[in-house]
C-alpha cells in the first residue's frame, strides 16, 4: 500500500517542500527497508531509529519491502528531521493511519529510540515555507521547536509533538490542538538587557564615534591602547541600533535557526545580534561555506554588529573575503554541487592596538621599532580601510578618568537620537532597498551631499593632504551627511564635514 506525506530539506538558509512517499509490500518474511531521493547518512540511518521507535511505542513494522522515496529526488536531503514523517508513512502504508489526513499534512523531527520525538534544526523556514503551501493543512514539529515555527507560521495551523504516540493520536482521535503564539507580541513581551553606555568612562570622541556608526549604519576602527574601552564600547553599540522590524527578525532568525542556534527559551532572535569571532577563524568560518554551504559569522551578524578584536591578528586572507560582502549586504557562495547566496548586512566594529606592544609610548616602555609598527599596520589592507568609514582614536585614559565615577551619558539617550536620524534617512530613501546613509550609491551622494563652496575647498584640502582614495572620499560625505542629520539639519556644513574627517585616523600616517 502507499502512502504520502510532506516534509522539508535545508538548503542554505531556505527550506523546500519534500513529498515522503511510503511504499509497504507485506510480503515475505524478511524486512528490508529502502530510502531513495538523494538522502544523506543521516537520512539512510533513520530505517534503523524508525525501526526501534516503532516497537517502543507499540506500532507494528512493515514487513517485507519497503521503500521510502523522497521527491522531488534531485534535491540532496540531509538530517535526520525526516525520522518522524518516514514513520508516520509507514503507519499510514499499514492502515494504522487514515491515508487521507496524512497527505495533506508537513511532518518534521527526530526520532529517538524509545518513540520520543527530538527537536531538529530550521524549523523557523520549514514554517515560513510550508504556511506558504497549498497542498499542505497542518505542519507536526517536535515540542520544542513549537514556538518557533508557530511564531514564523502565523495563523497556519503548528501541532506540537512529544512523541509518535502523540502523531499518532493526532490522526486517530484529534485531540491535540494547535500551539498559540503572536509574534507582534512575543516581540512587544521580551526585551534583553543589554550593556549601557553610561558605564563607559571618558572617551568622549569614541562614545561620539559610535552613536554616529548607528544613526547611519558606519563600519568603524578603533584604535588605542589594551584596556581602553574599546571592547566594552563595541559592545553596547546594539543597545544604541533601532529596535528590529518584524522582516528584519524573521529574517535574522531564519539564520540561527538553521544553524540550530535558537532554544526553546528564546524561539527568536529579538535584540540585535553581535558576533565577534576570535582572530584564529577561518574564511570559511567567516564568511560561510563548506560541502553544503552554511553560513558563516558575517550572517549571524545580519541585521546586528560584527565586532573583530585586534584586527592586524586576523590572516589577511580571512580579512580580503570581507571586502564584497561590506558593499553588497549579501555573501554568495559557489560549489560543485550548486551557489547559495546568504544576507551579510552587518556593521563592521573593529579594534586594534597602535603597535605590536600596544603600549605606544616610549615613556611607558613601548619598544616597537618603526618598522614593525610599519609591518603591524600594513596587515590591514588599503581597500579594507577604505570601506571603515570611520578611524577613531582611543587614548589612554588618566589617573583622574580611572578613579571617577562613569559618567557616559545612557543608551536610551543616545538610542532616540539615532532612531530621529534613522527616521530622516528612512523617508529619504523610501524609494530604495537600503535606508541607512552608509548604503548611498555615488549617484545618491550627488543628490543628498551638496557642499557649499567652502566645505568644497576643506573637502578638496583634506584630499591633497591625507592622499584620500576616491573611495575615502566618498566614506566621508556620508559620514558629514549622518552627522548633518543627527544636527537636525539638511545642509552638510562646515563643521559636520570637518568632523567626519577627523575621522579618518589612518589616513594621516601617525597617530
């Protein structure tokens, strides 16, 4: 007998719609057991889970030939999420189970071998994808991934699994009912505490620094000294970005769920994410790959903070991957088998030291030599640094600024004048994908950053001076322009100019 049902594969961070179809013979005395459709060692090991979980919890095995084919049989499946469908089919494929109900259903989890039901990885774009479906009238996810898909799947109907016993009866008597969950209020109830910016002491140019970074969307480079905060300002910089929008949690979720990276605590990512990987990564680590392409911590860190501690320590190779990634807002990722393409708009928070010591100053025993000062700087390429828009000094802090009391001003303060900002950029380019200023096109630049002729010449002074790149240039007027918009003002003056480049430490050789 035959039965069908429907599941998903992970491909990336997208989810397909896969039909399970059941085969049972019934004949002869030996039990075998087939799985076709591209399936992976996970998937070819579920025969032997469905196998035990079926005799524990009660339910007869098929006899004779069985073969399992999971269509469309081009697309490569991998996991173990199909545990509990292949079951189910099989019940269904030996009349436990109306045949019927079970074709118009999505089923995903793991089986474990006493009939508990394990929850499985990506089931936030399975639910997005499967609600979207026709065919499909109900989706069956493990406990534990219930508030997840439930949250992404809307008013689709989400039943909660804890076992086969309970799949079963769902089909059998019903009494299982849907899980409930309002994402508009899951995300109005749970607000994460994050670091604040009144803890921060002195460093008034780089606690300025930063609010500018979030009112438009900057990369950023500190440098200073160890253990001059430049740490702890990276990272309060997600308590000073604007609240995430509906699309942008899915969104952000959508990664970390199929990473596996959401718990049944906290079913979505709600706060801005930061990520700061140690300096040993790897480019694959980075910015995602592998035989089947996953993700890396540029997209964890999409929509959020992507902080890079000592930056110079990084391999330089890892480093020149970030380069297409910083201007296009996506990472594409071509192999043998086929391309993902996976969102990377982050903001870039890097920190590094003045010399290999860190100490800088001869008084205080640096013994660097300008040569390896030379070396440690040239680790960090020019057009790497051409796509920080901001340069930013992070001196030592004295005796006096040590001993005091924190007196930064708080997050929430700095929080309503970049949401103002972000606001102003948000109906300039209403029309655009992009609605930060630090995504503005030349052709955009022409438009929103007009100069007066006096800003024209400080501008072209800065040029000829500092040796600016075209691209540098470019950087600085929007920076003038972010800073022109927390002023409340249209027009780039002057000094909004002159501020934005005085961030542009690197440029002018020595610090």
């Amino acid at each position: 007998m035959l039965a069908k049902t429907w599941s998903a594969a992970i491909t990336g961070i997208n989810a397909f719609p896969v039909e399970v179809e059941v085969h049972a013979t019934e004949k002869g005395e030996q039990t075998f057991v087939s799985i076709v459709g591209l399936p992976d060692a996970a998937v070819k090991e579920s025969k032997d889970r469905v196998r035990s979980a079926l005799h524990s919890s009660g339910f007869p095995h098929p006899r004779g030939a069985t073969l399992v084919n999971l269509a469309p049989a081009g697309l490569k499946k991998e996991g173990a999420a199909f545990d509990l469908p292949i079951a189910l089919g099989m019940l269904a494929a030996t009349g436990v189970i109306e045949r019927r109900l079970l074709s118009r259903t999505a089923i995903i989890g793991e089986l474990a071998l006493d009939g508990s039901v394990r929850p499985v990885r990506g089931a936030l774009p399975v639910a997005i994808e499967i609600s979207a479906k026709n065919e499909i009238d109900t989706l069956l996810v493990p406990y534990k991934n219930a508030e997840e898909a439930a949250l992404a799947a809307g008013d689709f109907p989400v039943i909660p699994i804890h076992n086969l016993r309970d799949a079963v009866a769902f089909f059998t008597e019903g009494d299982i009912f849907p899980y409930k969950a309002s994402l508009q209020d899951y995300i109005h109830n749970h607000h994460s505490e994050l670091p604040d910016f009144n803890e921060v002491k002195g460093q008034v140019v780089a606690r300025r620094a930063a609010e500018i970074a979030a009112a438009g969307g900057h990369n950023s480079l500190m440098i200073g000294p160890p253990g001059t905060g430049k740490s702890m300002i990276a990272k309060r910089l997600p308590g000073i970005l604007p609240p995430m929008t509906l699309e942008e949690t899915l969104e952000t979720s959508r990664i970390h769920s199929v990473l596996g990276m959401l718990s049944n605590g906290e079913p979505l990512l709600n706060r801005r994410p930061f990520r700061a990987p140690h300096h040993t990564i790897s480019d694959v680590g980075l910015i995602g790959g592998g035989g089947n392409p996953a993700p890396g911590e540029i997209s964890l860190a999409h929509n959020g903070v992507l902080f890079l501690d000592e930056l110079p320590e990084f391999k330089r190779n890892v480093l020149e991957v970030l380069r297409q990634p910083m201007e296009d807002g996506v990472v594409n990722i071509t192999r043998a088998a086929g391309s993902c393409s996976f969102p990377a708009n982050f903001m870039l928070v890097a920190a590094m030291n003045p010399c290999p010591c860190g100490l800088e100053n001869p008084a205080l025993g640096c013994r660097c030599k300008p040569d390896e000062k030379r070396r440690y700087r040239n680790k960090i390429s020019g057009p790497l640094l051409d796509r920080i828009d901001l340069h930013v000094e992070v001196n030592r802090l004295s005796h006096e600024e040590l001993l005091a009391a924190p007196d930064g001003e708080a997050s929430k303060s700095i929080l309503e004048r970049v949401i103002t900002a972000r606001e102003v950029q948000r109906g300039r380019f209403k029309t655009r994908k992009f609605h930060c200023n630090a995504g503005m096109s030349g052709k955009d630049l022409q438009k929103f950053c007009k100069l007066e002729s006096q800003s024209q010449l400080l501008l072209r002074h800065a040029i000829t001076n500092f040796n600016l790149s075209p691209r540098a240039y470019d950087r600085i007027l929007k920076v003038a322009r972010t800073i022109a918009d927390l002023a409340g003002q249209e027009q780039i003056s002057e000094d909004h100019l002159f501020e934005a480049i005085s961030y542009r430490s690197y440029d002018r050789t020595d610090w």
